[in-house]
C-alpha cells in the first residue's frame, strides 16, 4: 500500500510538473502569436545589464552612448512604450502620456525608430495610427505623424514622430511627459525640446552613437560642465549585448582602425581621445561612491587660489596601501578670501578633519599665492595664515613632473590605479575629461584648477614605483631548491 502510494505520489508530481511545462509552452506561443516582443523584451533569459541600468535611473535627462548593434536603441523605444502604456517596472506611470520621437530625418524615422516602436507595441494596444504619408494598415512602410496608445490607468497616449530636418520651428508649443532622441539631434532641437517637457517635469532620453566628434552633446552631456543633476549616462559596446555573436564582434573589430571602433563599437566620442592630457582616465574606474574615510587615512587639503577664476580646493586621503582619494571639493569663483576660508573650515568641521595642536587647518597652495598684488598689502598666503588656516606654498610647480605623477597615479605599469575620486568632486572629474593639450605641446589653460592642485599634491608623494611581478610556482620552487643547495654547502 505504502508504495503504491509513494508511485501515485510521485506520479502526481511528475504531472504537475509537466502541466507546468506545458502552460508555460502555450503561454510563450501565445506571446508570440500576439506579436508581444516587449515581454519578451521583459522576461528574456539572458538580461542586457546596461539597458535595465537605463531603465531603472530615475534622472531625467539619460542618455546612452552605444556604438551600433549596442541595444541603444532597443531600451529606447522600449521606454517610451513603458511610459505610454503607463506599465513602466521602474517609475511612477502616468496616464494620457505625450511624448516626441525624434529623428534626424523622416526616412530615418521610418527604418529605425518607428520600426523599433512598431516591433514593440502589440497591435492590440494601439487605438490608432495617424500617417503623414503611407496607409495606416501597414504603417510600417509610410511615415508616421503619431500613434494613440492604450494606457492601462486609463485614457489614451499619443507617441509622436519628430524629424530634425523640420527645423527648430516645428518643435515648439507642445507640452511633452517625454521625448527620445534617436541619434544626436541639433542643438537648438535639442534646447525646445527641453523647453517641452519643463511644465510636466518631463523626461528626455537620448541614444547614439557619437560620429560627429566634439559636439554639444560631448560638453554638456559627457563633460556636463553645467552640472546638472538630473544627467546620467552610460557607454554600450558590442560585448555588452549578450545576443552578439563573438566570433563576428572580433571579427568585425580587427577590421576597423581605431578611430572607427571607438565610435561604431564602444561608442565613445571618436576625437575625444585625441590631445587628452589624461587619457588613463577613466571614469568606470576611477570615480568611486563616497565612503567614510577612517581618520587615519586623512592627509592633505590642496588649493588653486582664485577670486574672479574659480578657487578650488580638495581633501586627499591616503590608505595603507599608498592609494589616494580625493574626497571632497570646494569650487567656486567669484568670492573673497572670508568665504572661502569659512567654507574650508565649515567643511573641515563636517567631515572631522583634523587640525595641528591649535586647531589650525593645514594646506598646501600654489607659489604665487605668496605675491603681493597691487590691490592688496598682504599676500593670498597671509590673509589665509590671518583666518586661521596655515597654508604652504612651497610646492613642486614643475608642469611636465607633475604631469608624469598624475599619469603613473591614474594608471601604473600594472595597469591598476592608485587614485580614485569621491563622485561628489563634480568640477575635478570635469576637468579630467576635457584636459587637452594646446600648442606649444603645453595644456590648454583654461578649466585645470582642480587638476593644478592635484599636482601639488601629488608632487609631494612618492613616485609609484612599478607593482612586483609574481612569482610563478616554478619559480618559487627554483628558489626552494637553490635555498636548499646553498645549505647543504655550506654544511659540507
């Protein structure tokens, strides 16, 4: 009876097992039948991590730099139907969405956004479809002006179709919840469609791969110089999109020069590169989530004086094993000799930083800071040494030294850093990306603040002397033995 019972059991859960199977069968023929590529898109058992990093930030103005066959596009016209259909996994949905689609031409609209937003709205979601040309039973070949979009909260969205080569005239008036610009758009497009979506605090979203070189995009974007909180961004390359096949990612690669596989696979700005004073820089690298940082690990304060220019100033740390970092920043221009002396110690007293024995900052500050101008009968260094932070001039100026011991910081023979950089150091970081050589064979002196104190800094650590290669077990084995010899000698 007992094992009757234990076959029947069994029996019972093979069944179960199998019914299991079969459901999920028909629901995935049922998926496809329907045309439903967003839940596959959803469900997909290999995940492309960069395009849930794009759809999980909650900036609102995103971008995404991807060379081509990236999946760039993919998230993008995937998020606009999240938010048309009010089922974004991510962020709180909306009804009666409008956003733009924007391309740069209408035959580019067609081939590629437009398919994209085709492939991924189900046809039993869309209410209707208003063309500019073409028939409306088969969109796919015409142009579009805008689809009315099913909303699951209720009412109806509308995605419309923009090109840039309507003009900036075409793109004022509407009130927007979003718009995704597919390829880099002009940067008067651009500045409307910001305007769009500003009454509704709105969403933009770009995706492209940057052939145009040093752009807008690139300063404001990349660079982002404005600061702007709401930016985010993120590089795809080939190897992100897990659907590629390897072997042709290679292939493909070895057959482009460097200046094409920067931009058409890691969608980096092909000539940004070029002329970089710090090309080991590398922001997935060296930018870090502040921390606390143990007392003992506190250092130094570096300052670049300035009253009209900006006067930065950065707090370094320094680990046990020699890595440093750069933790936090005062950058402002504009202001007298109190307000930055006050904003130095306000930050000292936030962060704990510690003081001589009379509870005296400590800093180091560029030479010229001991010269007395015309305006003043004391020095930048005396009235800081008057507000009670004692500053050091007597730092290592020379521009070419300094510029070898950022670089073996950033990067040493081992090919491992030895710097990082709190993300809240927004202006040093900025000042990394866009440090390029002028001529002379000297860097640019414009925006290098930050990167003069640095060196100051630097200069005062030892040089990284390469990391010591390791041993193989051979090796070591060699040594033992050796070792061995050498005694058995001298025993003799």
């Amino acid at each position: 009876m007992a094992l009757a019972k234990g076959f029947f059991g069994c029996l019972a859960v093979n069944m179960r097992e199998i019914v299991e199977k079969l459901c999920r069968i028909e629901a995935e023929l049922e998926k496809r039948k329907n045309g439903d590529a967003l839940a596959a898109y959803n469900t997909g058992e290999i995940k492309h991590e960069k395009q849930l990093a794009f759809h999980k930030s909650k900036k609102r103005n995103r971008w995404v730099f991807g060379g081509n066959r990236s999946g760039k596009t993919e998230c993008g016209a995937v998020e606009c139907v999240y938010m048309a259909r009010g089922i974004h996994p991510y962020r709180e949905n909306r009804t009666n969405v409008c956003g733009w689609v924007v391309s740069l031409s209408q035959q580019v609209q067609r081939d590629v956004a437009q398919k994209k937003i085709l492939h991924y709205l189900r046809r039993d979601w869309i209410e209707d479809i208003v063309m500019l040309s073409g028939r409306k039973d088969a969109p796919e070949h015409g142009i579009i002006d805008f689809i009315r979009v099913k909303n699951v909260l209720g009412g109806s969205s509308v995605i419309g179709f923009k090109s840039c080569d309507q003009g900036r005239e075409k793109f004022q008036g509407a009130s927007l919840d979003f718009v995704w610009f597919d390829e880099e758009p002009p940067e008067d497009v651009y500045a409307e469609c910001r305007m769009r979506v500003l009454d509704r605090k709105g969403d933009i979203f770009g995706t492209m791969t940057p052939l145009k070189g040093l752009t807008f995009v690139y300063n404001e974007i990349f660079i982002n110089r404005r600061h702007d909180p709401e930016v985010w961004y993120e590089f795809m390359e080939w190897s992100d999109n897990p659907y590629l096949d390897e072997g042709e990612v290679e292939a493909l690669s070895s057959s482009m020069d460097e200046r094409t596989l920067q931009s058409r696979r890691y969608g980096r700005f092909a000539s940004a590169s070029a002329g970089l004073v710090y090309p080991e820089f590398d922001e997935q690298i060296h930018v870090i989530e502040p921390f606390a940082v143990p007392k003992e690990w506190q250092d130094n304060i570096s300052i670049d004086p300035g009253l009209n220019n900006p006067l930065s100033a950065h707090w370094y740390a320094v680990d046990f094993d020699g890595n440093v970092y750069v933790v936090y920043e005062h950058y402002e221009a504009g202001r007298d000799i109190d307000y930055h002396a006050n904003a130095i110690k306000t930050i000292c007293e936030k962060i704990g930083w510690h003081t001589d024995s009379r509870g005296r900052i400590c800093a180091l500050i560029d030479s010229a800071a001991k010269q007395r101008t015309l305006g003043s009968v004391k020095s930048v260094v005396e009235l800081f040494y008057e507000r009670g932070i004692l500053v050091n001039p007597d730092v290592e100026k020379d521009l070419f030294s300094g510029i070898a011991r950022v670089k073996s910081y950033l990067k040493q023979d081992n090919g491992l850093p030895n710097i990082y950089i709190f993300n809240t150091c927004v202006n040093m970081i900025s000042e990394l990306k866009g440090y390029y050589w002028g001529s002379g064979d000297v860097p640019r002196k414009t925006d290098d603040h930050s990167l003069d104190e640095m060196r100051y800094y630097l200069m005062t650590k030892p040089k990284k002397a390469p990391a010591a290669a390791q041993k193989t077990v051979i090796q070591k084995d060699k040594e033992r033995l050796v070792r061995m010899l050498k005694r058995k000698n001298v025993g003799g």
